[in-house]
C-alpha cells in the first residue's frame, strides 16, 4: 500500500531562496510549456503538442538557460509538464462528458507551490546524510535541507516532492509499504450520522461536537481581509511591505484553521477505528449539497428574480464546509483500510425519517431538527440516532448481500 508522509523543513536563509528560485524556474517553465500549446492550437495548422515532444525540448531548453532551467533535476521538470499534461487531459474529458471545462491557466508565482520529485535518488534523495543525528533531504540545486522528522518513516520512498506554505517549506514523501497487521477484533460495529448540531452521532447515541472552527476565526478573518481590502491589488513583486504583511495574515489564519481540520478529523477517525470492526457511514453528495440554488425568474416582470432562498442556502453551505465532511470521510477510509477495518457508505436517502422499531416512513416522523417521533407507532428518540441507526442497519444488510 501506498502512504504518505508530510514533515516541515527548516532550510537556511540561502536554501530558502534557492527553494523559491526553483519553484520560479518551474512555474516558468509551466507557463511556457502552456503558450506553445496555445500558440500551436491558435495556429491555421491546428497543431497540437503532446508531453511527449515537450518533454524531448528540455535538454535543449536546460542548454540554452544554464543559469535557471539547466539548474534543477531533469526528471523534476518532467514531472512538471506531465502535469501540465495532466490539466489538459482532464479538459478534454469534462469537454467530452459535457460537464464544464475549465481551460487550464496559467500560474502566477504565488500559485505554483510544489515541485514533485518522481524517483528518490533521482535529482533528490531523502535522508542525504545518515550519519548526522538530523534527518536532511538533499536536492538538485538547493542541497542538505534539514527536515523535522517527527515520525519515522516506514517502507521504501518512492517519492519526494517540494510544498510552500506561507513562509514554511514541507517535504511530502510517498512510500510504499506492506500491508501492516490488522488491529484486534473488537465485535462492534457502528453506524455514524454526519451534522452541523454535532459534528456526527453514532448508531449508540454518542455526540461528537461540531468544534466549528471557520466560524471561531470568522472575527479575526473578517479583520484580516478587511485590512488587505485597503491595498490596491497588483502584482506580488509590486506590494509593499504592509500589503505583503496583510497577505500573509490572511493566509496564516485560513492554515490554522485547515489545519483544525485535519487534527480534528485525525483524532475522531482513529478513534473510530480503534473501537469498531464496521463502519458504516452515509454517501453524501457533498459536492451537490453545497451547490447555490438555481434562480427563478419572475414570469409577471421580464428581467427580475423570485425568492430561491440563496441566503438561508448560502449560511448552510458554509457550514457544510466548515465541518468538513469530505476530509473526514477520506481520513476515515484511510486508517480503516490501514487497521483491517470495514468501512461501509449506504444510501442516505430517508435514513431520518425511517423509524427503527417499525420500519415506518414519513417526513411526520421528524417533527423538528432534533427530535424523532414516529407517527405510526409513537418510537421517541434524538433524529440523529435514529439516523445513525438506520445507516448501521442499511450498511450491514449491505454487507451481507455482498460478502468478500
């Protein structure tokens, strides 16, 4: 199986510089590699350019600007075009699937944040200098960077890849390893209802609190982007030293609170899986869920629009977001696959309005957000419970239907 590792880098003031001196060269020669696509479609001839004959211009292009490009791994400016290829690609499937296509763009340098290494040893190398008691990461170009490893890194690296955030440098390995041994057999399994009231509510009536982390940082985001609204917006290199302050405020406070996130997800995932033999959870659609409600034109006046409840939608949407479902879910299915758990998504549709005891459906059955009262045998209980115990029940009917 396939992990990866993530570890902050603690690179000298020069090995800084040359770390963004790279990502420049990168996005530069992203950029570029996009205009000759451009150029070569816009032309009468109709061209069109694969990665394969972009790649074959880079001992060429390394010639010509030693100095920049001819600096850094070959193989790391591969990897930079494949993704470029990548874009493309992705462009002509929602093109053919008639979804919306979103022509690849070009990166400013403030957007161009990662420089993937696809071979250990190759251009770079992880732990460069084994004998020293401080894990490094050597690259092309840059040299011995330290690395604060705070974990031990389990299996062969495959891949080393380069990730600016804000002023901190990260190396993101990925590595691969053998399946690891299953956790014991604890004979519980759990069915869990995602919310905004609580973050979700499991099939045994247990809370986990929705932390709302976006919402507690809402005052001091408010005042952070209000004070970068005060400065004109121009080019990176343009800003002044106030202006360039207030970006990074901004960017600091939306880290911290991804990085909530994440712990928060971490912390209940393991939790879960550490507990429970089976998992099952709802297929939410969030991508759907979180969509603006389509407007309704007023038939009586030619060019106005009727009440669709976009407001009320749009406080709901950021709530949705600021649980952070998506990730959580994706954190779970991780760990779970690591521990040897099962990890189930059924069908949400009426989960909370099915009621337990009798099997009876109705929108009646759930008078207000919190309560469940069945109006066909009288069943009491918390709606989310009620929810999180259908979702148990679905998922192992699921799973006896279709046993490995």
């Amino acid at each position: 199986m396939i992990r990866a590792y993530k570890f902050l880098m603690r690179p000298t003031v020069g090995q800084a510089a040359a770390l963004a001196a790279m990502l420049a060269d990168h996005c530069s020669l992203y950029n570029g590699a996009l205009q000759e696509r451009r150029d070569a479609y816009w032309h009468v001839s109709k061209t069109s350019v694969t990665y394969g004959q972009q790649s074959a211009q880079l001992k060429e292009i390394r010639g010509f600007d030693p100095e920049r490009q001819g600096r850094w791994s070959f193989s790391s400016q591969q990897a930079t075009l494949r993704r470029l290829n990548k874009a493309f690609a992705a462009f002509f499937r929602r093109v053919k699937s008639g979804e919306a296509p979103g022509y690849p763009r070009f990166r400013g340098v403030n957007w161009f944040d990662t420089v993937d290494f696809p071979k250990d040893g190759d251009g770079c190398r992880w732990d460069s200098a084994p004998h020293d008691r401080v894990t490094r990461v050597r690259f092309q170009g840059v040299g011995h960077v330290r690395v604060n490893q705070h974990r031990p890194v389990v299996g062969k690296v495959k891949t080393v890849s380069v990730k600016r955030e804000g002023k901190r440098w990260y190396v993101v390995l990925t590595t691969e390893q053998e399946q690891p041994e299953p956790l014991p057999k604890t004979g519980s399994v759990v069915g869990i209802d995602m919310g905004i009231a609580s973050f979700l509510t499991t099939s045994n009536g247990e809370h986990v609190a929705n932390p709302r982390h976006g919402r507690k940082a809402a005052a001091k985001l408010e005042a952070a982007q209000q004070a970068l609204s005060r400065f004109p917006r121009v080019r990176r290199d343009k800003r002044t030293a106030n202006h360039q302050r207030a970006v990074d405020n901004v960017a600091k406070l939306h880290r911290k609170v991804r990085r909530q996130r994440l712990d928060h997800a971490h912390r209940v995932a393991v939790d879960l899986v550490r507990e429970h033999d089976v998992i099952a959870h709802e297929d939410l659609k969030i991508r759907n869920m979180v969509k603006a409600p389509a407007p309704k034109a007023d038939p009586d006046q030619p060019g106005s629009f009727l009440p669709n409840g976009a407001a009320a939608k749009a406080g709901l949407n950021h709530s949705i977001s600021d649980a952070g479902w998506g990730v959580f879910l994706t954190i779970l299915h991780a760990k779970a696959e690591s521990a040897g758990r099962e990890v189930i998504a059924v069908d949400p549709r009426n989960t909370s309005r099915t009621c337990p005891k009798c099997g009876h459906v109705a929108a009646e059955n759930r008078p207000t957000q919190e309560k469940f009262h069945c109006v066909s045998c009288g069943h009491t209980a918390h709606a989310d419970t009620v929810g999180a115990q259908n979702v148990l029940r679905a998922g192992l009917v699921h799973r006896d239907a279709n046993p490995a």
